[in-house]
C-alpha cells in the first residue's frame, strides 16, 4: 500500500479504536501533548508515578517516553514503564529531547535505547546522530556531516539503531533501513509555538497503537506538517496564539481528503 493511503486507514482505524495512549513527558508541553493526543482521536493518559507507571503501561497501546524536562525519578519511571510495556507488547515511541547536551541527558537517552525496545525514535537531526554514535560506536560527525534532509544518513542511522526514526526538521526524514521517506508539509509558524516536536511525539505513538512503526511515524509527522499549514490558511496568521488554538483544530479535521491533497512525501526503498 502507498504512504498516504496507509497514513489514512491508520487514522480511521484510531478514531475507531481510541487506544489509550500513556505518557511519561515534558512537563512545560504535556496539556499540549494530552490536547493533541485527543484531537487526532486517542485517549491519553500522563501518568508518571514510579509506583504505578509500569501497571499504567501494561493497561497502554502505546507508551511515550520524552525526556524534556527529565529528573532522575522521571527517568528510573521511564525505565519500569518501558521493561513493562516490552513485556506486553506495547509500542515505544522515544523522544530523546537534548541528547548530547548534559551529560545526565545523554546518559539517560543511552540508558533508555540499551535496555528497551524502541518502535519509533523521533528527534532532532543532532538528538539522534548522538544515539547512533553511540550504538554503533562510530563517530557520525554531528557537527559536520548530519543534515534532517540527508535520506541517505537516516537510514543509516535507522539500521544502527534497529528501529524507526523520524528526524524532523525543515524537512522530516523517516526511516527502517528498509524505506526512507521525506516528508515537505509545515510552515514557519510551527517554530513560533512551543513543544511541537513533543507533540508530534504523542501524535506518533496515537498511531503506533494501531499501525506499523514506519506508517505510524510518517502519519505523526505528516499529521502535525499538514496541520501547521491548515493552522496558518485558517487564521494562523494573525500569531502565535491563534495559530495555536488552530492547530488543534487541524488534527481534529485531519481527514483522507486532506492528507491526499496536502501531503508531500516522496519515498524511496532499500
């Protein structure tokens, strides 16, 4: 099946299921991330107790670990959430938030990708490269080399890794090792609103509890892309705030008609 007809069955079938989609996250952009959740049409849930994460998880279709405002509780919660989702076959969808910044960050991000098995990594081109340094014990030139544009490297990262990732930026790259996509939907005021990336996240995991990695990574960024230029066509552009409250808007309207008319993707396979 092509991306966006896929990308569209998996938003019927989420709106069908309402899969509960649990979130350990970024405490500034958790009520956008919760608000964007519901509007794409799961149910989420932001539990983040050490006590009852791992319990939460279970009960879960999909689990978001976000490192954005991480402490080490946060992290030891991340930790038991994750053994406990992998055990029950739920979906991870990581969103390694600064990593290769602080040591403590870093070190948390590495923890995280050793010992769980993450569907989908979504971040920043140099988040990313920084796991994938590590993993493979090479040098990728963050500095130098990464681009969010360079298909060729997102695979390549994709296979050190072992797993789906998603590196957004003024042009979002998915990869599996297997097919790369690029995706060119968004627009300029995506930059002046906080926690987009986060909630492109959670839009992810929305879809992972019901489809592929590949797909559902794909669809949270096509979701969020398509969405920020519905948001600026209908009234965005008045500012920040207006265009905001529209974005939320869009991912409610988000449809198979708008998906097929708006989205940009161009694929390529291994």
């Amino acid at each position: 099946m092509e991306l966006i007809p896929a990308v569209a069955q998996a938003l019927q079938e989420l709106r069908r299921q309402r899969p509960l989609i649990h979130h350990i996250t970024n405490f500034v952009t958790m009520t956008d991330c919760a608000n964007a959740t519901l509007a794409i049409g799961a149910s989420p849930t932001m539990t983040n107790a050490v006590e009852e994460v791992a319990e939460m998880a279970a009960a879960a279709k999909a689990l978001v670990l976000n490192l954005g405002t991480l402490q080490q509780w946060t992290l030891e919660a991340m930790v038991a959430a994750g053994r406990s989702a992998a055990a029950h076959g739920v979906p991870i969808v990581f969103d390694p938030v600064g990593a290769g910044g602080t040591t403590f960050r870093t070190q948390a991000a590495q923890r995280l990708l050793d010992e769980l098995p993450l569907a989908v990594i979504r971040g920043n081109a140099s988040e990313i490269t920084c796991l994938a340094a590590h993993k493979s014990g090479q040098d990728f030139g963050v500095d130098s080399r990464i681009g969010a544009a360079d298909p060729d490297l997102a695979a390549s990262l994709a296979r050190h890794l072992g797993t789906t990732v998603a590196i957004t930026g003024a042009v979002d790259v998915i990869a599996d090792g297997q097919r790369t996509a690029e995706v060119h939907n968004g627009c300029h005021m995506l930059t002046y609103v906080t926690g987009t990336g986060c909630m492109t996240t959670s839009l992810i995991a929305s879809f992972a509890a019901v489809t592929d990695p590949f797909t559902a990574a794909a669809a949270g960024v096509l979701a969020m892309g398509i969405g920020g230029e519905l948001a600026l066509e209908r009234g965005g552009q008045a500012g920040p705030g207006t265009f905001h409250a529209r974005l939320f808007d869009t991912f409610y309207a988000l449809n198979d008609t708008l998906l097929q008319q708006y989205g940009k993707v161009l694929i390529n396979r291994e």
